[in-house]
C-alpha cells in the first residue's frame, strides 16, 4: 500500500482550489498569504480522518502520474493500513482486541487519526492481520526540492 494521495489546484482570484479526487469531500481553499503545505495536509487528514471515525473504507490513492501529491508520514499510513485491513477482512475492534490481548480502547486508539501512538503498536496490529510494515526511503524528485530552504517540501503547488 502507498499512502500518496494526488491532488489537483484551479487558480481562482485570490487563491488557489485544492481537491483530492480520490477522497470525496477532500477539498479546500487557499489563500496567497496562507501555509499552502499545513492547510492541504489538514484537508487530507481531516477527510481521511472522517473515513476511520465513521468505520468507512479509507480511499486508495490512484497512480500519480506526475501530479502534485500528499505524502502521508509513516504513523498515519499504518492507521489507514491497519483500517483498510480490518474493513476488507472484516475484523472489529473487539476481535482484534481480544488477538492482540489489549482492552478495545487501545485498538480504537491506534485507529484515531489525531491519537499519538507508537509504531510498534501498529506494527503489531498489522501482523495480526497478516500484514509487515516495511519503510521505504527514495529521494525527492520534484524539481523545486534543491532551491527550497531547510527540508524539502512534500507538497509541491
């Protein structure tokens, strides 16, 4: 699974229409003298974050292909892992609670986009349900990454 997730920008007045199509509902605005970044990964996250509360189906990202896009960080990529997984294979929280021989509260836990949570709790969810988190490293090709001062951006506009 990658949690990549693109998103298309329309130039309006004064600012700039973000939307995600693979995440109905994933829309937002932009203004000139606005942190472009924080504000599109807050539309992501909350509408993300909607799925997993409502016990719906996260959205898959589609292909790429050249477009600007949100690059989940590795905590939350595990939660949606971990979402996807228990929808697909239909394993509540309880079932999954009494494998791991945690309270349900901690499985609830692990599934809230907004709780901070170890890795390893994540990790040890996805085994269960016969998953392997695995990190992968590459390099940041967008082409504005070199002339952009401190860590490169994720979310290029």
């Amino acid at each position: 699974m990658r949690f990549s997730y693109p998103y298309h920008t329309e130039q309006h007045e004064n600012s700039i229409v973000v939307e995600f199509p693979d995440v109905p509902g994933a829309l937002t605005e932009v203004r000139e003298e606005e942190n472009a970044e924080q504000i599109i990964n807050d539309c992501l996250m909350a509408a993300l974050g909607g799925y997993i509360k409502g016990k719906k189906m996260p959205p898959t990202p589609s292909d790429l292909l050249g477009r600007p896009c949100v690059t989940l960080d590795l905590v939350t990529s595990a939660k949606l892992a971990l979402a996807m997984t228990m929808s697909e294979q239909q394993v509540s929280n309880v079932e999954l609670a009494r494998n791991l021989r945690v309270n349900e509260k901690v499985v609830r836990r692990l599934l809230d986009p907004d709780h901070r949570c170890r890795i390893d709790g994540l990790e040890d969810a996805l085994h269960h349900l016969g998953l392997c988190l695995e990190l992968k490293v590459h390099r940041n090709h967008s082409p504005d990454w070199k002339e952009r001062q401190g860590a490169p951006s994720r979310n290029p506009i």
